[in-house]
C-alpha cells in the first residue's frame, strides 16, 4: 500500500486499480521492481507473486494485470490462474513504456494495440 500512496496521483490514475487485489513491488537497489505480490483485498481470491523484472504495469481489469519488460515486450499476468502470457514481442531497442489503456486499446511508446481477454 505504501508503494500505491507514493505515487504520483497521475501516476496512479494511468496504472488504475484492482478491486479485487492490493500490489506490493519489490524493488532492487536501483529503484528497478524485480517482483510484486499481489495480496488478496478481502481474502476470496488467491494471493499470487509475479517474479519478473517490471519496467511498467498497470490494471486492465481486476483479474489482467498488463506489463512490459524493457527490449523484451509486453505482457499480460491473469490472476484468476496465475499465468502470463505475452501479447507483444519486443526488440531490445523498444521501451515498452505502458501509457494507457482505455475501452481495450493499449498505448505503449508511440503505438497502440487493441486487447481482448
């Protein structure tokens, strides 16, 4: 919750929020999220750990959590199973800079995609 209350409030805007779960990333010593735990809000659902290095994250819904990983992609956390799956293969000269996602379209750097779950 900390991490959350730090934030700046358009920084928390743009990554949104889960009703379902509360984050709490783990950072290195450079400030860097090498993992995040996500803690059941009221106890209905599992608590899960997502181990992966994070450049940016944010909420598609309660159960989709999007992320990106610098020159490697973007990807998606299902929490209902705990799985990730990868919607953008990435190149390491791409940042993968999570900017927005609205009515199921996903802006990162200077391009859009649309997602379905």
């Amino acid at each position: 919750k900390e991490y959350e209350k730090n934030l700046e409030k358009e920084k928390r805007k743009l990554i949104g929020e889960s009703l379902k779960y509360s984050i709490y990333p783990v950072l290195d010593d450079n400030g860097n999220i090498y993992k995040i735990k996500f803690i059941s809000k009221f106890g209905n659902e599992p608590n899960r750990e997502l181990n992966d290095g994070i450049s940016t994250f944010l909420w598609a819904s309660n159960e989709y959590f999007i992320f990106s990983k610098k020159g490697s992609g973007i990807y998606f956390y299902n929490l209902n199973n705990g799985k990730v799956q990868r919607i953008i293969e990435g190149s390491s000269i791409k940042e993968f800079n999570l900017k927005k996602y609205e009515n199921g379209i996903l802006e990162y750097d200077d391009e859009k995609c649309q997602l379905q779950f």
